[in-house]
C-alpha cells in the first residue's frame, strides 16, 4: 500500500518535531524551501565522491553506534 501525500507530511514532521523539536523543524523547513533546496542534486555531490566500500564502512559505524533494540518508532 503505497502513502498518500498527507500521510507522508504527517510521518515527516513527527519524525522531524520528535527529533529536532518544534521550533527547529520549523527552521529546517524554512531553510529548506528559502534555498529551494534540491534533495537529489544534494545526495550527488555528498555520494558521488564516495566509493562504494566508504558508503558501507559508514553504514556500519552508523549502525554500530545506533544498534537497533526492537522500539522502532511506528508512525
């Protein structure tokens, strides 16, 4: 079942209000749509420089130190 636009804004500002707290999700909105932020055009320049075995290597430090315990957020 694939998520309706509604359903997709409400899990991303709970997650960004649960994470970064109201005032600063706002921000990041803000900013977001002040630089007419391009998501892809971003993951380019950050992955693209990146080889495929750095990707992984921090991939496994990430979950490393964020070991998952079972209590995943339901949205």
């Amino acid at each position: 079942m694939t998520a309706s636009t509604i359903e997709i804004m409400n899990k991303g500002m709970k997650c960004l209000t649960d994470h970064m707290g109201v005032v600063e999700a706002e921000q990041f909105i803000s900013v977001i749509i002040r630089e007419r932020f391009d998501y892809t055009k971003w993951q380019r320049e950050f992955f693209d420089p990146k080889k495929p075995e750095e990707i992984s290597r921090e991939a496994t430090e990430f979950e490393r130190s964020h070991p998952y315990t079972g209590d995943a957020v339901r949205l």
